[in-house]
C-alpha cells in the first residue's frame, strides 16, 4: 500500500459524514452540501466565545418550522437523494407512516389487513384523497407508482429507491428484467384496494410500507412534464405540505397542501441545505431548530436559557471496528485475537469522558430501538484481563510475534480514536499504527485485498434506513462468513466490489462451521412468520455474530438539537443525520 500518514491533532473531531451518507441507502448522487443561504449569518467555527442569551431569539409561534437538511436536491421521491428524505417528511405520503416506537399508523390507507402466513396484505384507502392540484387519489396511482419504480423501462440510468428489505413475489426479478411488471405481487382490486403478494412471510410489512420506495407519485404530472414535474410550479403532491419556492441546492419552502385530508398545524417551513454548525443561525432567529457540534455544548450548557432549549435524540448511526482483507489474514484465522480487541476498549469511558455524552457506548449491531434484547446480552464488554488471556490462548501473549497492526480510518483522529488504539495497545500488547487517509483512498484501502504484510482493522460508521431489527443484519458486511473467510476468498470477496453475485460467490467459499451454521440460520429466519420467533431467531444470531467478533460495535451516535420552546411535537428520526423530525404534520409552532 502507499500511504501517507498525516500530521493529526490529539482533539481533533472525528466525521464520517460520507458513511452515514451510505449507511442510509448508498452512495448518493447529490452534490456536497451548499453554504448558508445568503440572509443567514456566517457559521461558528467551533472556537466562538459562549453564547450570549440576550442574542435576538426566533419569534415563538408564528407558525413556522425552519431548519437545516443534509440536502434535498431532488424532490422525486422515486430516485434516491438525501430529497427522498425530505418527501417522506410530509411533501408525499404513503399508505401507512412510522411512529417514533417504529409501530405504523395509517395514513393514506384507512384499513391494512393480512392473511394468517404474513404473505398477502391487502389495503384499502381512504376515500377523501387528492392529489394537491385535486385531481383524486386511487388504488390505481399507487400500481403505477410502484411500476415505476420497480420497472427498470421507467428510471432509465436512475437510481431506483425500491428497498430490497420489501420481500413482493417477483419484484426483485422485474428489477432485474427477469420477468415482466405483470408477475409481480401487487395487484388492483378496485378503486380504494390494493393487494401485495410476498414472496415471504414479512410480519412487519406496515413498517416497509412506511418507507420512502412506497410513496405515491402523479402520473398525470409525470407525463405532463417529464422531468421538469417536482419544479415549483409544476409539482404535485399528496402530502399535508407543498413546494412553494426553492433555490437550488439552497433554501426550500413549503405552504400548507389546500387539498390535504386534514388542515396543516404549520403555515410555512423553510428548509435549508446543509450540515454545517448553525448556533448563530438559531441565536439569530434565522432558524427554529439547530444542530448542535460538540464544540458548541459546553457553552449552550452554560447558558441559562440556551440550556433549557437543549433535546438529545438517539441515532441508529453506528460506529464500529471492521476487519482489513490481506495475505497477512492473522485477524481473520484466529478470532481470540478479535475478541482480545473488543474487551480492551472501555466505551463507556470514550462515550462519557471523551466524547462527552454525544454518544453512546454500543453493546450489539443491533440498534436497541429496534430490538429490547440489544443492550442485555452481556457480550461486548471491558475486561484487560480476559483480554490479555485470550492474547496467550491464541499465542501471542503480550502481543509477541504480531508486529504491528494498522488502524485504517478516513480524516483526521479525534481523541476518541487515540482512545481506542491506546486501549487496544495496553489490552492487548499489539503495537499499532494509525493510518488515516482522505474518504476516497480510505474507501478503496478498507475494501482493498493488500497483497503486502498488512493486516489489522478500520474504524467506520453505519446506519440502516430500515426500521426493523433485521436492518441490523441488512448490511451484507456483517455476514459473519465476511469475517471468517482464507486468504483466497478474502481476495475474491475484495475483487467482488461490492457485486453481490461476486460477493455471495467469495462467502460460500467459508469454511468456518460457525460462521455457515450462522448464514443457515438467517436464510431459514428470512422466511419465519412467528413474530415471536422472529425476535429470538435475531437474538440468537446477534448472539453468535457477538461472539465471533468479526464486527465489533464501539458506540451509537446522538444528535443535540436546540428547539425554540414554542415547537410542539417535534420528535428526531433516528434513522436520518442530524435527527430532523418523523413527520412535519406532527410538528406545530405556537
């Protein structure tokens, strides 16, 4: 390998913006976000003095919602971008939306009903929809929207949002234009029914069909304008708010849908691009709801009325230790030495002491949100001592005899990634050393086969759009196969990138019992109808996929809001960066 290692500050702040961009669903085609939009004062970079309370605040209660999105440069719900987020807020709607327990309420559909084997679920609509132009709303709509976005003759060179994890008889196939749109399992009953056949039993459809490849799309404006449709003055919608006003890749606004079955709590919400810090933003009354940088706390907390505006949401982002792919495959032939390095990291310490609370320390893959068993398996935990025995069962007591380990990571090390290679060093006696690269050479490196001595890990983060508890199995990475596999199929699985014929292919070849024992048992659990059975059947896999530990969690992420105290309702999804809200129809100002 040719890396240059870089001159890095023991503070530094750790982002890994571009993995959470994948986590959610891919590699976006959206370009990097845009700088404020003119009205809004400059940034803080981070080293500003306290927060002066007597700042000019927001007004409170005008009935306004104002923010900043990690984008929505294309408000086609059909192709996914960082817009296939912000339709799903409240721009479109679809038969049922999520609650923030990740249970479903109804939405467009006023009754979802299932046959006893999960495998048929049928949908009747409610009677009083429209689309915004008030052009009426059927069953027929939603047969063409999922034509469109299942039929590949539709999104030519696009990039579908059609989400795998909705198991529909055949659909994958006519993705692949295997077989024709007319063998997939959804059909027109008649004009407020519709029914979707699975090829599996799926307890949890309600769930995938609150996701955002579910939302409807007008055909009549589809056809009229091609791909001019989600232009301002074009765009039709079925949700309670409508595009009113946008300035590209800048400021987007919304006014209430007129011909939304219910009336709109907001009168106006004003969306922003970005991710960056947005303090002066919110002390300016520029915006309502901020999002908060770890230099920016301390000060907040300082601030007596600031404090009070401060809310804390979990996310499902998830930073974790994977495994580098080389001839030197030591990690990969003895999984003593994986868990040796697990035990040596006190998360608790990093969560609390050095990233001061904005993270939690994770116990599982598994986001606890989606599943009560997450934090109580008792697997992933801090013991030196367990850890120095392993190191002598696998051989290498004190770490003799490995030489030294890279940690492979994209930007600069933060002072929790000093904590962890000095944790893992005195745990575990292995020498390390720190290789952190830019995003574009760190992803080629991670996923790389090195044909050279190196051999270690790589620090990185994920998140799953997903909101059930197999999105923590959805990540093909996970596979404990991946983790356990010789040195032929490690090169294999790297010259695969990432085609899933290649990658399944580079996995059979594993001849780990365990790690096969453990796909076995997830293909079979894939095709469970006994929600019951189906909750112990992840449990006992997390419980496996813990202790081989080819995947080791370090910590979930928090994101810290300041909300103006006259917003109502106002509940960050987990699921997305920087926790906006489920739904805007929930949200309310005054």
């Amino acid at each position: 390998m040719k890396w240059k290692n870089r001159v890095f500050a023991a503070f530094a702040a750790i982002l890994m913006l571009c993995t959470l961009l994948a986590g959610c669903g891919g590699d976006t085609n959206d370009p990097a976000p845009a700088a404020p939009p003119a009205a809004a004062p400059a940034p803080s970079d981070g080293n500003s003095p306290a927060p002066d309370s007597g700042s000019v605040p927001a007004p409170a209660g005008d009935k306004t919602l104002k923010l900043y999105l990690a984008g929505f440069q294309n408000l086609d719900p059909q192709i996914w971008s960082w817009g296939t987020h912000a339709d799903r807020m409240g721009i479109f709607e679809g038969l049922t939306i999520l609650n923030p327990d990740f249970t479903t309420r109804l939405a467009n559909a006023e009754k979802l009903e299932h046959d006893a084997g999960y495998t048929v679920w049928t949908a009747t609509l409610r009677k009083d929809l429209q689309w915004s132009d008030g052009t009426p709303l059927t069953a027929e709509d939603y047969y063409y929207s999922h034509q469109r976005i299942i039929d590949p003759q539709y999104l030519q060179g696009k990039t579908s949002a059609f989400n795998t994890n909705a198991p529909i008889l055949n659909a994958l196939e006519c993705q692949k234009a295997e077989t024709g749109f007319d063998q997939v399992g959804i059909r027109v009953l008649d004009d407020y029914t519709i029914e979707y056949t699975l090829d599996t039993p799926c307890a949890d459809f309600d769930v995938r069909l609150a996701e955002s490849w579910a939302l409807p799309v007008p055909r009549h404006t589809i056809e009229q304008y091609g791909d001019d449709w989600t232009k301002p003055e074009n765009i039709v919608v079925n949700g309670p708010y409508i595009p009113t006003a946008r300035e590209e890749d800048v400021h987007l606004t919304l006014g209430p849908n007129p011909n939304y079955y219910e009336t709109p709590a907001l009168e106006e919400i004003h969306l922003y691009t970005g991710t960056q810090n947005q303090l002066l933003a919110y002390q300016n009354g520029d915006i309502n709801v901020a999002t908060l940088t770890a230099a920016d706390i301390d000060g907040v907390m300082a601030d007596p009325a600031l404090s009070g505006q401060v809310q804390v949401f979990d996310t499902s982002v998830l930073s974790f230790i994977g495994l580098l792919k080389g001839q030197n495959d030591v990690l990969q032939r003895n999984p003593l030495l994986r868990q040796a390095i697990s035990l040596s990291i006190d998360r608790e310490t990093i969560a609390q002491a050095v990233n001061k609370n904005t993270v939690t320390a994770a116990k599982s893959l598994v986001y606890p949100g989606f599943a009560s068993w997450a934090n109580d398996l008792d697997i992933v935990e801090y013991n030196v001592e367990k850890a120095q025995q392993l190191m002598s069962d696998a051989g290498y007591p004190g770490g003799e005899g490995l030489g030294t380990m890279t940690l492979l990571m994209s930007g600069t090390p933060g002072a929790d990634t000093l904590a962890i290679a000095d944790m893992i060093s005195k745990g575990t006696g292995i020498q390390i050393q720190i290789v952190n690269l830019e995003w574009a050479a760190y992803v080629v490196d991670r996923d790389a086969f090195h044909e050279d001595d190196t051999w270690g890990i790589y620090l990185d983060a994920w998140n799953t759009s997903v909101a059930n508890v197999g999105g923590g199995f959805s990540n093909y990475q996970f596979d404990m196969r991946v983790g356990n596999l010789e040195t032929d199929a490690l090169r294999d699985f790297a010259a695969a990138s990432r085609a899933v014929a290649g990658e399944e292919a580079a996995r059979q070849t594993c001849k780990n019992e365990k790690a096969n024992e453990y796909a076995e048992k997830y293909e079979k659990l894939l095709k469970e109808s006994d929600p019951t059975a189906i909750n112990q059947g992840y449990r006992e896999l997390e419980t496996m996929r813990l202790e081989d530990a080819s995947w080791i969690p370090l910590w979930w992420g928090k994101t810290t809001l300041l909300i103006q105290p006259s917003i109502q309702g106002y509940v960050g999804n987990p699921l997305l960066l920087n926790s906006p809200p489920f739904y805007f129809k929930d949200v309310s100002n005054g």
